[in-house]
C-alpha cells in the first residue's frame, strides 16, 4: 500500500491515446521523510509516520523538536501516519515513484468553506415555482408535525454551515506520475483549493 502526503495546485486536462479530454488535478506529493516507525510491540500498532513541507526550527514547539531531533531529521510542517505498514526506517523518503499509472486511490482533504447555505444549494433541494403567484421559491417547506410531537425531529436536512470539514473522495485513478518534479495526476476533483494539504492512499 502507497501512500503520500501532497498539495493540491489546481486542475488541468490530459489527453489519452484515444484523443479523449481526462480532466486531472495535479498534486504536488511529496518528497515526505519517515520520521517515526511505530510497531505493534511497542504501539499496539504498526504505521509509519511521514513529514511533508519544510518549516523553520523556531516555528515548531519543542514537543516536536525535541521528536524532530531524536529522528534525526529536518522539521516538517506537516505530519501524517501510513497505517499498516512498518518497512520503511526513520530518514527513509516517500516519493511519486511508488506510485504507477492506473492505480486507485482516495485523496482526503478539508474541503473548501462555503459559509451558512440554504437547503437547495447545501442538500439539493429542488425548491418551489419562480413565478404565477408563489410565494415558495427557496425556502425548505414544513419541517414538523403538529401538535404531536410538537417539536422538529433532530437530523433533518436544514439550512447551515456548510464545507470546511474533512472528507474523502473515494476511486480516483493515477493518470500520469512526474518524479523529477514531484508531481501526481489524478483523474477528476479532489477536496480542498489551491495549497490545499491532501493525502493521498491507494486502494
């Protein structure tokens, strides 16, 4: 199982040896370092924890520079575990190159904030007529009953925040690899805007 942590720079297209558009997002994936391999001996499990993104020695608290220390590696902004997996030793880099054309993956990542919506752009709703009178337009319709039980049911679908909270987007295929400049191609959107932080895992 692959897995890297990356930043998202936006979107683009390919074409395939058919001529067809692929729409891609390209990913900036790594190089990430192994800065702690945790083994089921003595965590309980195994995972190999990766850091992603160089960050200056006075930014980072001393809990962590004191774990940056004993790694005997650089400070990284950004930390992430690969769960499974124990084959790899502190220092060891995790590139683009473990990754091949074809593959699946899912890529996680904070999706983008859209502030307080309504329910039609929030859930879909289709909402009411635009005109000949109507006075329902946007609005969610009834959302309880009468006099029992005399309250609105909790989960329903209503207006609200709505993005900025982590989500995965499941079944996406590795359309093109560039080790040289660390850069990932996968086929259609990932969570997050542009610098956003994802990882990405095959399936």
């Amino acid at each position: 199982m692959a897995a890297i942590l990356g930043k998202k720079l936006g979107m683009s297209q390919l074409f395939n040896e058919d001529g067809e558009r692929v729409p891609v997002t390209v990913i900036e994936a790594g190089p990430c370092t192994v800065t702690q391999v945790k083994t089921v001996e003595n965590d309980g499990y195994a995972a190999l924890q990766i850091g992603f993104g160089e960050v200056k020695e006075q930014r980072v608290n001393k809990p962590l520079a004191g774990h940056f220390k004993k790694a005997g590696v650089s400070p990284r902004r950004h930390l992430a575990e690969i769960r499974g997996r124990d084959d790899a030793e502190v220092g060891d880099e995790i590139t683009v190159a473990d990754f091949e054309v074809g593959q699946k993956v899912k890529v996680s990542g904070v999706s983008r904030g859209k502030g307080f919506a309504g329910v039609i752009k929030r859930h879909g709703f289709a909402g009411g007529p635009g005109s000949h009178g109507a006075h329902f337009h946007r609005a969610p319709g009834s959302v309880g009953a009468s006099a029992t039980p005399s309250r609105v049911f909790k989960g329903l679908r209503l207006p609200g925040h709505m993005g900025n909270r982590r989500c995965t987007q499941r079944g996406l295929t590795v359309v093109a690899t560039d080790p040289e400049n660390n850069l990932l191609m996968v086929k259609g959107s990932v969570p997050g805007g542009t610098n956003a932080v994802v990882y990405i895992e095959t399936i």
